[in-house]
C-alpha cells in the first residue's frame, strides 16, 4: 500500500480532534501492523521536522549521515 503525502494530509485534517491553540500542527498517529501481531507507532505532524545529528562522534564522519543531512538542507 502506497499512500502520497497529499493523502496523509487529507487525513491527518479528517481525524484530527480540533486544537485549542491554533499554531499547534496538526498530528495523527499512524500504527502499523505485521503479520506476526508486531505494531510500529509513527506520530505524523504537519510540517517537517529535522532529526537530531547522532550521539556517536562516529556516526558524524560517517558518509551517509553527511548526505542525509545535505539533503534535509537542499
């Protein structure tokens, strides 16, 4: 199942309870569940949020992380 970012959206302002601050994003939280009972909970927020850079120094001189995080920026 493949779902667009348009439809989540439409979703997320189909099952959102109303907000009483109005600048508070709108946020769903999605469950995933597996054949073999496992459920993976992703809380969904409008907007973008950008990741914390790892803990590990090692992680940081890694080559995937430093193109991760220039795409994020692009």
């Amino acid at each position: 199942l493949i779902v667009s970012s348009s439809r989540i959206r439409e979703i997320m302002e189909k099952a959102s309870l109303p907000q009483e601050d109005p600048d508070t994003p709108l946020s769903v939280t999605l469950a995933i569940v597996e054949s073999d009972s496992t459920v993976v909970y992703y809380k969904m927020t409008d907007g973008f949020v950008i990741p914390d850079p790892p803990d590990d120094s090692e992680d940081v001189d890694n080559k995937q992380w430093r193109k991760k995080r220039k795409k994020l920026f692009k």
